[in-house]
C-alpha cells in the first residue's frame, strides 16, 4: 500500500470516528485528482457553459450528504467510491446539456464534436516521448505526438483508462487498485498489458 492510500484509509478510519477535521480532509483530498478526471472525461462541446471545477464541486456537494452512509458501510474503497459520484455528475451533465439540448450545445461549440476523453489521450504522450526542445524538431515532435495519440485511442477502453489513470491523473498503483477494485498485482498486469499493445500498435504504423 502507497503512503498516499495509507493516509486515506487514516482519514477514513478517524471520520468515522467522529473526527470533524478528518471528515472535511477526506472529502477535499482528491480535488485536484477529481478535477483531471472530470476534464477528461467531459465533452469539449460543454466547454461554454460547464467547467470540471464546477462538476467536481457538485460531486463533493454529493459526496458530503452521502459521506455518513459510506463511512457505516464502506462498500468500497473511497477514491472508488468518490470516482464513482463523480462519474454520475459527468453523465448528469452530458444528459442536461447534450441530450436535452443538443442544437443549441452543438451551435455554441467551438470544435469539432471530439470526447474529451479522447482529446485528454495527448496528455500520454510527454510522459512516453522525450520533449523536443528544438524549434526545428518541432514539426516531427508534433507528428509523433498526433501518431501516439492514435495509438492510445485505438486501444481498448480498459487499456486507455489505465494509461490515463497514471499518466494524466497521477495516481500511483495503490490508488489505481483502489479506483479499479483490483488488486496492485492486477493494475500492474493492466498497465504493462496496456504499453505492450501500445507499442504493437505503434509499430503497425511505422511510429
């Protein structure tokens, strides 16, 4: 176990407990981790009218009011359990202002209709290639980076959401397992999976 997922389950333990300060640490811990997973999983075309600072806002909103429920029963681990609330809110929103008002969205957007999770797949690459600081690199550093990026799109679903998970999200291998519900030796198995067909695929278009 990481120390970053040790510290959660402290703060797990003292919240339902009683603790006060504990509750509000608990629930203000993944902020940041909860605003990248929002941002990569909203549709750009919500850009105008919603921001994942105000979808993360709304999942700690509903995370307070059902907090009691989770701390008696604990059905999962937190960052599952909060990821989860959050998800919610992403659907909530794509069906509030996607589905139920799809012209005036589709007017209002300034791009074409690309999922951001799809669009968030460019933040792998830094963290696969080495940056060029050339300005005359800058042109082939940009073709690698669009090559990669199709790459990762054409994994599977499984496979894209570990690699963002680690690399766009941050989390480290305990938080993983605990978001995933598997056990450390299954993200492990997941991710390295993941790079291996990555890379196959990247050798089928000559990358």
């Amino acid at each position: 176990m990481s120390d970053a997922s040790r510290v959660t389950r402290e703060l797990v333990e003292q919240a339902g407990e009683g603790d006060a300060a504990a509750r509000q640490a608990l629930l203000e811990r993944y902020r940041d981790h909860l605003c990248r997973m929002v941002a990569a999983r909203l549709d750009r075309r919500l850009s105008p009218r919603v921001d994942a600072s105000d979808v993360v806002q709304e999942t700690l909103a509903v995370a307070a009011g059902r907090l009691d429920e989770y701390l008696e029963e604990r059905p999962l681990p937190f960052l599952g359990w909060i990821r989860g609330i959050a998800n919610e809110r992403v659907t909530y929103a794509h069906r509030q202002h996607l589905y139920a008002q799809r012209r005036s969205v589709s007017r209002e957007s300034r791009g074409p209709s690309l999922a951001r999770a799809e669009e968030s797949s460019v933040a792998i690459v830094p963290q696969l290639v080495s940056p060029e600081t050339s300005p005359s690199n800058n042109l082939a550093h940009q073709e690698i980076r669009e090559r990669l990026r199709g790459a990762i799109e054409s994994l599977p679903a499984r496979d894209r959401e570990v690699l963002l998970m680690r690399h766009f999200e941050h989390l480290d291998t305990s938080e993983i397992a605990d978001a995933l519900g598997l056990a450390e030796s299954g993200v492990r198995a997941r991710y390295f999976r993941a790079l291996s067909r990555l890379r196959i695929s990247l050798e089928r278009t000559d990358f």
